[in-house]
C-alpha cells in the first residue's frame, strides 16, 4: 500500500473510532472543564432579543445549578440545527436544552440525541412527537391569541380592515396563534382581513412585507403581527408612511421594545410569554433528569398574558413585574 | 451543429417530461393537510361530549360553594376544584348550580345565584360562538400531552365550543328564557388566582354545558 494511502486510512480509522462512542444508559457522562458536566442550549434563533434572553436564562440557571453551558444558534436552519446536535453529542453534553426550528424538521435532531444517550427539553417552539423529547414546555400560544383577538375586537368596535402578518410557516406557533386569533375575530364579518403573508418572525421583513401589502390596501386600521418583532417592523413601516397614529398594531412575545412601546402609546397590546420562566424550568427538569427523576409530562403549556395599555404597570419585559 | 440540435432536442424532451412528472406544493400546506387526515378533531369532541363529560359532570362544584371559596381561600378552591393544562395562572371549574335569570341580553344571561335574586352575579354566555377553552379544561379529561402537537388539543377546544352552541345554546334560546325565571346549569368557568386581589371576581362568566328552564 503506498504511503500515502496508509496515512490517509489511518486517519479515517481514527476519525471512526472516536466517532463510534460508546452510549451511556442515561444522560450521558457530560463532564465539562473541572469535572463539571455540560448542557446545550440550542436556540433557533439569536437574532431575535426574545431568544437571546431565553437563551440566556436557560445557560445563566444552568450554571446556577452547576454545569457548564453553551450556546449555539442555528439562525432558523435545520441544517446548522443539525451539525449542532452532532457537536453536541460528540461533545459528551449531559443534557439539551433545545428551542426548535421546525416542528417536524427538528424530530430527527432530537431522536439522534436520544439514541446517543443525551436528553432533550424543548422550550417554548413544539416538535411534532410525543416520544422524543424528554418534555416539551410551551407558551399557550393558542389561548393567549383567543384573549389577544377578544381585545383586538374591542379595539376595533367589531369593524375594520386588517393585515395579518404570520411568522414561520414551518413552526407550530405560527399557527396556533393565527388560528387562536381567528377563533375569536372570524365571528365578525365586519372585521376583513385584506391581506395575510409571512414576515418569518422577522423585524426587517415584516417592514417590508407590510409596505408592500400597504401598497395594494391603503386603507387598513389594524395588524395582527404573530410576534414582537414584526410588530416594531410594522409600526416602523406604518411611522414612515405616517400612519402611526391611525393603524393599531398588535404583537405577541411581551418583548422590550414593545413592552415600552405599549408604555408609550404606540402598540396597542400584545401576549405575555415567559421566556425567562420557561427556560428556568426546562434547566431545572433538566438536572432533575440528570439525578434521576423520570417522569415528566410530555408537554406542558405555559399561560400566556395580554398586556394592554391598561395593565401595563404590572408588567415588564419578558415577564411580570412581581417575578422579575 | 447536427450534434448539438439532438443534446438540445433530447434535454427539451427531458425537461418536458421531468415537468409533467413533478409538481410543487407548499410544504406548509402537504403538512397541515396530512395533519387533519389524521386526526379528526370533530369526532374526538363528539365523543368527549357524548361519553366522557356527562361522567365528569357528577364532580362539578355547586356555584355557590365555589363562589364563598373563592372569597374565603382561593388556593382551597384551586387545590379542590380547580384545574389547568399547565402553568397557569388561571384556573378551569366545573361548576353547577340554579338561579333567577335578572335580565337576558344579546350573547348571556344575567343570573343571580343568591338571594334576593336581584344582583346578577353570574354570566352564562349564549352567543353563538365560545371563545376558549373553558369546557375542556375544566373537565380534566384531554391530556395535551397524549398529542402529538398542541394543535390538535385546541382543535378539540374549538369543536367543543361548536357542539356547546349547536346542542344547549339555540335549544335554550328557543325556549325563550325570560328574567325572573329559574335556571338550572352545569357549565365551566375560567378564574384567575388572583382575581380576589385583583378585584375582578365581580362576576363570574360561564360556558354552558347544560341549560334547564324551570
């Protein structure tokens, strides 16, 4: 065998063997710097202040309770979602702390840490499985919108054109808050939705799409944005067209900027999630796993909270004033 | 020249064919439509209705009770009677009861379920669309977590709802109800934690699951 060719074969053969790593019986080995063990805290997306912070959390109530933490970004791609995971399980994590970017596409990434030995928690976005994950703690996003469209109807006195602006389509969010909302603001025929399109959660997007739709239907009176972010587009799209103080947006996260936003008079209302408590609470069932509790169920619904200009006081950015 | 007229003939009918055996669809779309083929969320309420509550409905919680505990102990009422999917600051009852109907407007009743049965001091909606999922909660009965996503639980909330209007609200409503008459009712409520503090427990609003004119 020439050389070169050995070398080469001796390469892959080290390459395999330290890929093949043996599987534990549990939640892994996982020991970090100085013999501590290690959680992932992958997030869908960090381009997004509400992500960062419920990245942030799950890593800084990680460490509280004794690990090292990570986190890596998969900017809304299964793919990178995917080399993630891999890293992570050749990377010996204890456990995973995973916001998902797609309620289906993500199954596989989480059946591969859990055929590696490694535990899963989903926070806040579902994936589509009830075997997969470890346990999956997500924003009520349904109910939330069903009282987020009885205000919306209010607001409007019944009547009214409006936009929708959706979020990913691939994600579950998307469509349990749409579906929430048109539970309620369907029943008024009054109130017609000129145009519906998706701005993918997206700030930037969403004032594009929204100054496109504008173009077509000058005349609207609301927009129900299915996130923070797109609300703060709109309403920059609708300040430059000077329509600020005559179109009522609505958003759903409790994000800063809206938070104050609502303060200020300029965003009619949105949805309280938790991310802070969601992501505290996936840590912690994480290291309960980790020292052996079991049984968890599948999936548990976090209430979401309509924030309005009325009861703005008793609330802050990402979460209650009474829990900060 | 004759070369490169067959390539070009050959890869024309290649694309052609490829065209015909190829079609794109938005994924989104393939997804929710597989979704509902398999699950049926109409049907599951029918049964949930028909043979699940009315069970369920021999726990539910005299209004009046639940009304003094709420005011006395509100972690009491939640610990006995209240119920919720998750984490929540709300919670779901299942409630029963009788009272003198004060007035009926467009979408509810106004029932007084104390005496001197003048004050209302509960709703009982009657539109012809319930928002929520009132019903489903307080019955303790639909696990989300024996879902494959969260979609199909609500679906459930929302067929819950249409059976609700279809099968006790435009029954009732055809009977006429009148102020100064008695109602009977099983029916759920939602309540905060701390509504009491709140100051918002002034009336409680109540999703029908039965309605009864004496």
């Amino acid at each position: 065998m020439p050389r070169r060719s050995f070398i080469l074969t001796v390469i892959f053969l080290l390459m395999l063997a330290l890929g093949c790593k043996q599987k534990d019986d549990g939640a892994g080995t996982g020991a970090g710097s100085q013999g501590k063990r290690k959680m992932a805290v992958v997030i869908s997306t960090l381009n997004n202040p509400w992500f960062v912070v419920l990245g942030d959390t799950a890593k800084a109530r990680a460490e509280e309770l004794g690990y090292d933490a990570t986190i890596f970004d998969s900017q809304n791609d299964t793919a990178k979602e995917s080399d993630h995971f891999d890293n992570v399980i050749a990377g010996g994590y204890a456990a995973i702390l995973f916001n998902p970017t797609d309620a289906d596409g993500s199954i596989a990434n989480v059946k591969k840490a859990k055929e590696a030995g490694i535990p899963t928690f989903c926070i806040d976005r579902e994936i589509n499985s009830s075997d997969a994950a470890v346990t999956q703690i997500l924003s009520d996003n349904y109910s939330g919108c069903v009282e987020l469209g009885q205000y919306f109807v209010k607001k409007m006195n019944q009547k009214g054109n409006y936009v929708e602006l959706l979020g990913i389509l691939g994600d579950n969010n998307t469509w349990n808050r749409s579906k929430g909302f048109h539970s309620v603001v369907d029943n008024y025929p009054e109130l017609k939705r000129v145009a519906q399109q998706s701005a993918e959660f997206d700030r930037t997007k969403a004032m594009e799409v929204l100054e496109s739709i504008m173009q077509a239907n000058p005349e609207i009176d609301a927009v129900f944005c299915g996130n923070d972010a797109m609300a703060m587009g709109a309403y920059q799209a609708l300040a430059a067209a000077g329509k600020a103080d005559k179109v009522k947006v609505f958003g759903f996260d409790g994000a800063k900027d809206v938070i104050d936003s609502i303060r200020d008079g300029k965003i009619v209302a949105t949805g309280m999630q938790f991310p802070k408590r969601m992501a505290r609470m996936a840590a912690e069932q994480a290291d309960e796993y980790i020292k052996g509790k079991r049984d968890f169920p599948q999936k548990v619904p976090v209430a979401v909270e309509l924030v309005t200009q009325e009861n703005i006081a008793k609330y802050t950015a990402y979460g209650r004033e009474s829990e900060q | 020249m004759k070369k490169a007229c067959k390539y070009t003939l050959a890869a024309a009918v290649l694309v052609f064919l490829l065209s015909q055996s190829v079609y794109l669809k938005d994924l989104a779309e393939v997804r929710e439509q597989r979704r509902r083929e398999a699950f049926n969320a109409a049907q599951y309420a029918g049964d949930f209705w028909l043979n699940q509550l009315p069970g369920a409905l021999d726990n539910a919680v005299d209004i009046t009770e639940l009304i003094g505990l709420f005011e006395a102990d509100m972690a009491q009422a939640i610990e006995r009677y209240g119920k919720a999917p998750g984490v929540s600051r709300v919670y779901a009852y299942l409630l029963k009861g009788e009272g003198t109907i004060v007035s009926v407007e467009d979408d509810a009743l106004k029932v007084s379920v104390g005496t001197p049965h003048t004050n209302p001091d509960v709703v009982i909606e009657t539109g012809f669309y319930i928002p929520g999922n009132a019903v489903r909660d307080a019955s303790g009965l639909v696990d989300v977590s024996s879902f494959s996503d969260t979609m199909k639980f609500n679906e459930i909330g929302g067929e819950i709802n249409k059976i609700i209007v279809e099968e006790v609200i435009r029954p009732f409503l055809a009977e006429k109800p009148a102020a100064g008459r008695t109602v009977r009712f099983f029916g759920a409520t939602q309540v905060a934690q701390d509504a009491v503090e709140e100051d918002s427990l002034q009336v409680i609003r109540i999703v029908p699951v039965r309605l009864e004119l004496e």
